[in-house]
C-alpha cells in the first residue's frame, strides 16, 4: 500500500462517519505519520495519548493527569469540535470494565461527527461489544516508494554526522529497494543505516549484507524461512515434464502477458512419494525463475492464543506481496490444511484458515507463484484437488533408472566425487524402487564408510550402502501403491 492510499483510506473512513478504528501494527511512527496528514488534509486537530505521556495535542503540552486511561477519554470527551486521536497500547486497558464503557460511550457520541478514535498496538484484542463497533483498517507493509524515501532520508541523516558516499546506478539502486521490499519501514531504515555506517559508503556490494539481514528480520518472526535468489544452488534431477511446463508459464509474468489479459499464474500442487523431490522442485522453480523463495512453516503457523493464527497467516501472505514476484512454498499442505478443518477439534480454526488462503490463492493480485508439496494423498482437502485451484496438479514417483543415474551424478558431484569412475548403470539398477532422498543416504553412507576405511568411493562402497537400506518403496508397499492408484490419470507426470 502506497502513502497516498493509505492516507486516502483513512481520511474515507473519517469521513464516512467510523470513529473507531483498530491498526494493528509495529509500525508506530508510521500511522502517527499517515494520521498527521490526514488531520491536516481535514483541518483537524491531532492527538495523541500514551500511558507514559498522556494526552497532547501536536505541539502542544500534556493535559495533566491524563496518563490513565479513563482520564483521558473522559478528558478527551469534555474537547469542542471535531479531532483526530491516536490512543497507543490502549487495548489492554481495556480487560477493565470502567475503561471499556468509556471508551465504547465516547464512540458512539462520535459516531456523527468527523472525530476518529484510532487504536494502535500490536497485537490489539477488543471486548465483543467493541469490537463490533471498530473499524479494523490493515496497514500494509511498505511500497517502493515509500522504501526509496526511507533511503534518502537515511542517507541525508547520516551525512549529517560523517561523511557519505553513494556509488549506485539507476539499476542497483533499484535491486537494493527490492531487497528491501517487505520490511517495515523501520526494518528498512535499520538496515541501510548499518550499511551505509559500516564503510561510509551505499553500493551495490552492500546488497548480499542486506538481504541477509533481511533474511533474518524475516525469520525472527517465526513463520516463513526465506530463500534469497542468490543462495538458492539446488540441482534436481529428472522432472522434465515440470520444466517444460516452468518455461511456459513464465511467460504469464512478462508484459506481452499482461499486454493480452493474461493472469499470471498462481501456483502449483505436488504430490507423490515422499522423498522424491517435491521440496527441490520448489527451490528450483524459485531458482529457474529468478525469484526469492518464502517458505511457510506450518508448525509455527498455528498458535494456541484465539486469533493469533489467523493473524500470522496474514502476516505470512502479506509479506509474501509486498515481495512479490517471490515463490511461496508451502510443504506438507496436508497438515496445514487437513481436510479443510473438521470444525469440531479447533473450534473451526482449521476451516476458517483455509477459506482464508483459497480465497487469498483465487483473489491475490500480487505475483506470489504457490508451490504446495503433499505426501499424504488421502489428507489433501478435495477442495485443494478441484481444477482451477492451482494452474497444474504434478504427480512425483519413484525415480525412473536414467533418474536415478542423474540424481546419483548430482549427489556425487555435490560431495566433490568425479562421477567419471562410477558405473552409473549398476547403481541405478542397485537402487531400484529408491526416492531420491534415500539415494542422497546411500551416497553420504558410502562416503562415510570410506572414509572410517582411508579408501576412495567406489561403485561396490555404494552397492553395499544400498543393499543395506530398505527402502520406503518395501516398507511402505500397500502407502505408495495407494498413492499411485489415486494420481494415475488425475495428475500431471512430473517426468
């Protein structure tokens, strides 16, 4: 969301009557900023109350006494005319009673004038009966432009104290504001003021230090891992139906695309044989693409407090946009999505999350391309499975032997072994009804024999290390052969 829609939003809710409204938000200065201008946009005063300093108007002093709550909405009552109030943290003032009934009292006198209670905070918890009054206005993480004012206006700060250097083309600059892109606005200014403080200087070789301490911003919040393009250096082997398909649909991010109507597209379903390289492909398609890659924690998503769930499912998606174009890759759908909830066991939690995301999957305008991973046939929501949900339904088996050769070359190649010497043939025969996560285990098997023998890798080193594994294809017969009925016809081969 730019600036200027923000401030739009709010000056349409003012207008329209809504004097109480929720921002859920970290980004304090930010709705302070945005409520400002909209005061001053509407010739209205502005206030705002902490339980530090109390109530004050801008530029003005703190009204005695008005650090409690209640004092200052029964202050806040006694004013003349019509203002803008921004209440901070005052939401969990409001588990008393006395507080609540002020509060709801004073927006309903409200409610014809163009005065605006805004409550910030984060998270903000409302009683029922208020809630039912509020007005929850979304703050999106910041655009482009508003990253770009973030950076000169860091740069001029810091050339205040020191003296600064500014080595950037037009088009280094712009891969530093995307590298930027879905963190506050705070986050953001952090970030670049480290930059530019190391060395006196902002250039293009302090993009890997940004992205890396983007990279752990974002997972500091506990439900997205994140991928940058740079790191992502995952080969996969076989699959030559899916990176057909990836060059085609590629095609649907490009301006010709958007030229003839052409959505972009928003995702695919993989399922199949676990360990077979559904979470590679989701790398890959990142990497094959050119984008960063978000993955969504699925044990981290749910959380026990009401609310939080959803809040961080929010939190996870629109993050996800204000990267975009980015890969968001969600591994073992099933779980996060079991049977679209049974409403019964979560109180409906399960249910109202995914409505949620196939709503987001159907309506999001963002190019956040979904790669969804499931083991577990039997656990997928048929609504997941309908056409139309995902551009392709992908189906991975067990390896073909040429697969197998391939994945053994890579794995090797990947543990610094020539793969030269080997008799690929044989190995690929040795590992017949093998994923390709098992044949990863017979090469770093082999490897350690080896080395516990002060001998080189060879083929029979390998053998050995196959022919003691048993594999999920044995152990796990009636599961798979399950798994292939119910895909044979309904899915796309991935090979």
């Amino acid at each position: 969301m730019s600036h200027r829609s923000a401030v739009h939003e709010l000056k349409t809710l003012v207008l329209s009557f809504h004097s109480l409204l929720a921002v859920e938000t970290v980004e304090e200065e930010r709705i302070r900023s945005l409520l400002m201008e909209v005061a001053n946009d509407l010739r209205l005063p502005f206030y705002e109350w902490s339980v530090t300093e109390g109530l004050r108007r801008l530029r003005g002093p703190t009204v005695d006494t008005t650090q409690d709550a209640l004092t200052a909405l029964r202050h806040i009552e006694r004013i003349d005319g019509d203002a803008i109030y921004l209440l901070k943290d005052l939401a969990p003032y409001l588990s008393t009673a006395s507080v609540a009934r002020a509060l709801r009292d004073l927006a309903q006198k409200l409610t014809s004038t163009r005065s605006a209670l805004v409550l910030s905070g984060s998270p903000i918890e409302l009683p029922a009966d208020i809630d039912a009054l509020a007005v929850r206005f979304e703050l999106e993480l910041p655009d482009e432009d508003e990253i770009r004012d973030v950076i000169r206006s860091v740069i001029e700060s810091v050339s205040a104290r020191q003296r600064v250097r500014v080595d950037l083309t037009r088009e280094d600059a712009q891969r530093i504001v995307r590298a930027l892109s879905g963190l506050t606005l705070n986050q953001a200014r952090q970030v670049i003021a480290s930059a530019i403080v190391d060395d006196g200087r902002l250039s293009v070789e302090d993009l890997q230090t940004i992205i890396k301490r983007k990279g752990e911003m974002i997972e500091h919040g506990g439900v997205l891992e994140f991928f940058p393009i740079g790191g992502n250096k995952f080969e996969l082997g076989g699959f030559e139906r899916l990176k057909g398909w990836l060059e085609r649909a590629r095609i649907g991010f490009t301006p010709a695309a958007r030229d003839l109507n052409l959505e972009a597209p928003r995702g695919i379903l993989i399922v199949g044989v676990q360990g077979c390289g559904k979470s590679l492909a989701a790398k890959f398609v990142a990497r094959q693409w050119d984008m960063p890659l978000l993955k969504l924690d699925a044990g981290r998503l749910y959380d026990k407090y009401i609310g939080e769930t959803e809040r961080n499912f929010r939190k996870a998606t629109g993050l996800a946009e204000a990267m975009a174009p980015v890969v968001l890759w969600i591994d073992e759908i099933e779980k996060v999505f079991a049977q679209g909830g049974s409403g019964e066991s979560d109180g409906g939690l399960t249910h109202r999350l995914f409505g949620s995301f196939l709503t987001w999957l159907q309506e999001k305008n963002a190019d956040v391309f979904v790669v969804g991973a499931a083991n577990d046939l039997m656990n997928v929501p048929p609504e997941l499975l309908r056409k139309g949900r995902f551009d392709e339904i992908f189906f991975v088996d067990l390896p073909t032997p040429d697969e197998r050769k391939k994945i053994f070359r890579i794995h090797l190649l990947l543990r610094k072994q020539d793969p030269a010497p080997f008799d690929l043939e044989a190995l690929a025969k040795a590992t017949d009804g093998f994923s390709g996560a098992e044949i990863e285990q017979v090469v770093i098997s082999g490897l350690y024999r080896s080395l516990q023998k002060k001998e080189s890798l060879t083929t029979e080193a390998l053998i050995d290390a196959a022919n003691s594994t048993v594999p999920l294809s044995i152990a796990r017969r009636e599961d798979i052969e399950q798994i292939r009925d119910m895909a044979k016809g309904r899915f796309t081969p991935v090979a």
